[in-house]
C-alpha cells in the first residue's frame, strides 16, 4: 500500500511562531510512518515559503527543523509550490496569519485538504470578542467583559471598564492566542499601559473580569459527530499562565483527568459540543474552562489549533481517553479528507 502524503506548514509571521515549531516537530517525531510520508515547509518572519526536510522513516530524536535563525534561502519556492496531488495538509501555525482562517483559505483555493476548522470557523473563533457574541447567543456562560477598539474614546471605555468590572482584570488582544500580548492589570493605574501593550498586537482588545478559578480543558474531535475528552486541569506554579510558562520554560503541569465532579465535567463536555458546533467547528479544538470555588463555570475560550508540542494538552487529553499520539494524527487526516470533499460537493 502506497503511503499517504502528510505536509507540515510551520512558522509563521505571527508572535506565535515558537510555538509552531515545537508542534511541528512533535508531530514530525510522532507520526507513523508505515501509513505516511512527511513534507515540511517553513513559513519565514516575512511570510516566504521555504522548502524543508522529508521524511519517509522516523527521523532520530535530535532531529530539529528549519528556523528563522537557520533559513535556506535557496529553499524559497513560490507558496503554491506546496501543491501536491493526494496530500494532506496540517497547517501547525498558531495566531494570526495561520489560525485565524486567512491560510485555511489559501488553502481551499488550491484544493488542498487540510486538518482544522475552515475559514469562518477559524476566523471566528480567533476572534475573542466576536466568539463571545456568538457563544453568549447560546446561553453560554462567560466571565463579563469590555470590548475596545482603536476607534473608540479610549478614556470613555476605561471609565466603562473601570463602572462595569472590579480589579483584578485581564486585558487581551481580540486576535491573538498562547498569552501573547495579555496583561494582567490589578489597579486603574495600571490599566492605559496594558492597554498600550495589547494594542501593539491588534486593533481590537478584549478587557475581562479576573476570576478566581481552576482552568480546566475540554478536548474535541470530529466533523459532523463530535467526540469529547475527559477534562484536564492546568495546574500552576506560576501567578500567570503567560506565554514563557506555557511554551519555554514548561513551568506548568497537567491534571489529566482533573478532579473535578462528573456532574461539573459532563456540564463542561455539553457546553464544549455546543459551542464547537455554534462556530461550524471540524476537524479539532481545545474548549477551556474557568471553574471557580463557588462552582460556577465560564467558557473562556474555543482554540482551533491547539498546540502539539511534547507537552501539550490536547494530545495528552487524547492519549488519556486510549487515543494513542500517531492514531490522532492519522484520525485527523481523515477528518481532514471528509471535510474537504464535503467542502467541494458544495461547490
């Protein structure tokens, strides 16, 4: 049997472009390459296409793929130079110009099936306060928040934040996901310069009521039937799950399942299909949760490509239910194939 055609794009020009690569060599080290051959291809800083490593067998564990620091310029092919007949593509790129629908539609123009939700899906979800309008039509619950735009008298809405939320708060860039940008601010004083901070990565901020709470997360699996996962925690040592605690200095650990009550999780579970559904979800997600002392529960947010890398939760919530790291991938793909065809019979 001929093996299949798995294509790694990572990189990126987002601040999430660390991230990328430790997913994509991940995945490249997780793969089973009895079923697949795998085509890496770097996305630079400057949005370039470079041509990377294949691999038709397991590469040795010191393997690294190309990063900026390392380019090939004589690799740059032009971006629709990915094309291949029979391919797959997992686009492992976080953030801006890679999650947010603008490279899933790159993608369908070449008729190119891809792992992930499509363009509206990703899109959507990206969009942290957009997602909230959608979620909130579902009687979903959230924690309360402002929304801010560069349009608006920003003087008027801190006042707005400062009537309507109480200290501390959370204050994040609407298009922008790994805690990139997400300032945590406890007094008024502290609330234009974390504003400023969020600014610099989105013309749109999102400012969201602290809560006390756990972080818990709910991972999702499916196009049209939608499978979920027993909850995680994210268990801190840390004040701030922010960007270094999660990616580089790995200063977090995972409760997998998380102790919780199975009254509390099948809630969680239910609210997960629903909102993966409310955004016209396929193929994966990473649903997260605020579950606080008093009990209550509040969606924070849906991520439609959450990360792979070694110590990641979607895939350990994944290994926790028997679903094995090279079948996830393989299942993906699938999904991948069936939401691609499903796309074209429409057409």
């Amino acid at each position: 049997m001929s093996k299949e055609i798995l294509i790694l794009l990572y990189g990126g020009r987002s601040a999430e472009r660390e991230v990328s690569v430790l997913s994509a060599e991940s995945v490249m080290h997780a793969v089973d390459y009895d079923r697949f051959v795998v085509k890496t291809y770097f996305i630079t800083q400057s949005g370039d296409f470079i041509q990377t490593q294949v691999f038709k067998s397991r590469p040795a564990d010191d393997e690294r793929l190309m990063t900026n620091s390392t380019i090939d310029w004589e690799a740059k092919i032009p971006a629709s130079a990915i094309y291949e007949e029979g391919a797959v593509v997992f686009p492992l790129l976080h953030g801006p110009m890679g999650e947010d629908g603008s490279m899933q539609g790159f993608l369908e123009v070449l008729k190119l099936p891809y792992v992930g939700t499509n363009v509206l899906a990703s899109s959507l979800a990206m969009d942290k306060i957009a997602t909230k309008q959608v979620l909130a039509s579902y009687g979903i619950p959230q924690v309360a928040y402002v929304a801010i735009s560069a349009s608006h008298d920003r003087q008027a809405k801190m006042a707005e934040i400062n009537g309507q939320l109480t200290y501390p708060v959370f204050v994040k860039p609407s298009n922008m996901g790994s805690s990139v940008g997400i300032s945590k601010v406890d007094t008024p004083d502290e609330l234009e310069a974390a504003l400023d901070v969020a600014f610099r990565y989105d013309s749109r901020v999102l400012v969201e009521q602290g809560v006390v709470a756990r972080e818990i997360e709910i991972g999702l699996l499916g196009n049209h039937e939608i499978k979920t996962t027993e909850p995680g925690e994210v268990v801190k040592d840390v004040a701030f799950y922010d960007y270094d605690a999660k990616y580089i200095d790995n200063r977090i650990t995972m409760a997998i399942p998380a102790e919780i009550s199975e009254e509390v999780a099948l809630k969680m579970r239910g609210y997960a299909k629903v909102a993966f559904a409310a955004i016209g979800g396929t193929g994966l997600s990473r649903c997260d949760f605020f579950y606080t002392e008093d009990g209550d529960v509040f969606l924070n947010e849906l991520n439609t490509m959450p990360g792979f890398t070694q110590w990641s939760m979607y895939p350990l919530l994944w290994d926790n239910m028997g679903v094995a790291y090279p079948d996830l991938i393989a299942e993906l793909v699938r999904l991948a194939k069936q939401a691609f065809l499903e796309r074209e019979s429409h057409l």
